[in-house]
C-alpha cells in the first residue's frame, strides 16, 4: 500500500542534511536510530559523554531533501515526507470574492447609471486599446516585408521587436526598433555555411547508401553459406 502511496506522489523519500558540514547526515542518523532500538537494561548504565553527543546532535538544524532513488524502503533508518497542501485563508478570500464578483455582473442591469456609463466607456477604452495593440502587431510585419524587399533581404527593420515576446508589458515598448544591416562579408559567410551544410549532407547521404551496400553484400554473403542462390533483379525477370 505505501508503495503505491509513493506512486502516485502522496509522500516523497527524503535525507536530512545537516547545515554542519563537519557532521555527515547518514552517520549520525543512523547512530541515533541504533540507539533507540537497542533497550537498555536495568543493569546497564550510560555514560554522561554519551548523552551529552546526542544532545548536540539532536539540536543541530538539518533540512530535509529529496532522495534520488525514490523507492519505499520499510526500515528505520529511512526518513519519509507526507505531501499535503491544505487550503490556506487566501485561497478561501479569493474564492470568495470571485463569487460576489460574478454576482455582481449578472446584477448589473440593477446598478446605478452613473456607474453603468463608467464602466461602459472603460470597456470602450479598453477594447480600443487591445485594437491598436493588435493593429501595431499587423503593421509590424508590414514594415518589415516592405523593407526587405526593397532592399532585397539587406536591411532587416523591426518596428517594436518585443511587442509579440512573452515580456512584461513596459519591456515590450522597449527597444522601440531594431535595424540590421548585412555587408558583403555577412553575405559570404552565410554562402560558405550554406555549402558547408549541403556538403555535410551529401556526404551523411553517402555515408548511409555505404552502408546500406555493406549491409546487402552480408546478407548475400550469409544467403550463400547457408546453401541458397543469390540472383539480381535482372536474372530474375530472365528466369
């Protein structure tokens, strides 16, 4: 059952690590584990340097961290964490009020007029603005083809480079455009890697049809010593 448990991520296997670098954290958990097993019998007395280590040793700080061998282990000297997530106040207050939020816009027929024409003319602005946000979206790319054709392909001009990035809202008005320009040298390195990439392929190409040949000739070469007469294509259709 606690396999299955471990599975399906309801607690974790962990290892105490000790913010003293001096004290190793498997050492010293197994020491205090051995101590707790072992029962101590009435004869036998311990000694005060003893009790005194597993004091300190109790009240070093550790801090827990997962296991890389997330597997159940039933023995003593092996620590496990239950993972619960309870639902804090915070959670509840905004529950809350998305419910009286939702409330309160089917009930919007029964609110004052003054705030009925505020918050039309706020939805206006704000339908305006995502308008134009699109529209600088569009006449971005615009700008950019026209250019990159009338220059064919040397001037690349970016209206708003980061207006469709996944920024914050200021840092995609930030820079406000971006220009690079290719010179002659620019053009022939890019022509250079070009023939370097179509070399490597029609050399991996070949690579592979070597091989594919190789493999062919082995098989024939397996068919033969067993008994059996390899034939083309050609003497096939023949026969």
């Amino acid at each position: 059952m606690l396999r299955k448990f471990l599975d399906q991520e309801m607690f974790r296997r962990v290892i105490k690590v000790y913010k003293d670098k001096n004290l190793p954290s498997e050492t010293i958990d197994d020491t205090l584990r051995q101590r707790k097993t072992n029962s101590i019998s009435p004869n036998e007395t311990t000694n005060d340097e003893d009790l005194k280590e597993k004091d300190k040793i109790k009240k070093k700080k550790f801090k827990l961290e997962l296991h890389n061998d997330q597997i159940f282990i039933d023995s003593i000297n092996e620590f496990y964490v239950w993972i619960y997530s309870p639902t804090t106040i915070k959670q509840y207050i905004i529950g809350g009020l998305l419910v009286i939020g939702c409330i309160a816009v089917c009930l919007f027929p029964l609110w004052p007029t003054q705030v009925r024409t505020g918050v039309y003319y706020l939805s206006i602005i704000l339908a305006s603005l995502l308008g134009l946000l699109l529209s600088l979206a569009v006449i971005k790319y615009i700008i950019f083809a026209m250019i990159w054709f009338l220059t064919m392909g040397k001037i690349k001009f970016w209206l708003l480079p980061n207006l469709t990035e996944d920024v914050g809202f200021i840092e995609s008005f930030i820079p406000l455009y971006i220009i690079s320009i290719k010179t002659n040298d620019e053009k022939k390195k890019e022509m250079i890697l070009n023939e370097q990439e179509n070399e490597e392929k029609d050399i991996s190409i070949s690579q592979l049809k070597s091989i594919d040949d190789i493999n062919e000739e082995n098989k024939r070469q397996k068919l033969a010593e067993d008994g059996f007469e390899v034939l083309s294509k050609d003497e096939l259709e023949t026969k």
